[in-house]
C-alpha cells in the first residue's frame, strides 16, 4: 500500500495509508562542534518543553520550504 499526500479541509496535508491518516511535519537535528539546537516552545498546551525545529506543512509547501520557514518566522 502506497502512502498518499492530500489536503484535509483545514488546508494541512496529511499522509494516508488505507485508513491511516498522519499529519505531515518537518523536524531538524542540527550539531555543531558537539552542540545540538533546539527550541523552547513559547505557546501552546507544551509551552516551555524543549523540540527540535521544525513544523506542519502548510498548502503548497515542500519539505524543504516547511523547515526552513521555522528559522525565518518569529
């Protein structure tokens, strides 16, 4: 079975598989010299808990613009 990208009403995409449905988000690990970035979430139900950057994708949004908006947005 095939995984399949379509938008849902909400305008995020999701991947399906049969019945299956996942949201579809981006994640960076980034090291450098031994130190690995990471975010502090500033809102929401898990604010102040540490993540990697990254995102949902958004409507015409490849992978690669999804993660990289999250280093250009505030």
């Amino acid at each position: 079975m095939e995984l399949q990208r379509q938008k849902l009403s909400l305008g995020k995409f999701f991947l399906t598989k049969g019945d299956k449905i996942m949201k579809v988000v981006t994640a960076a690990i980034i090291i450098d010299n031994d130190r690995v970035f990471i975010a502090r979430r500033k809102d929401g139900n898990i604010k102040g808990k540490w993540e990697f950057p990254g995102g949902k994708l958004e409507e015409n949004e490849t992978y690669e613009e999804c993660l990289k908006g999250r280093f250009t947005r505030s």
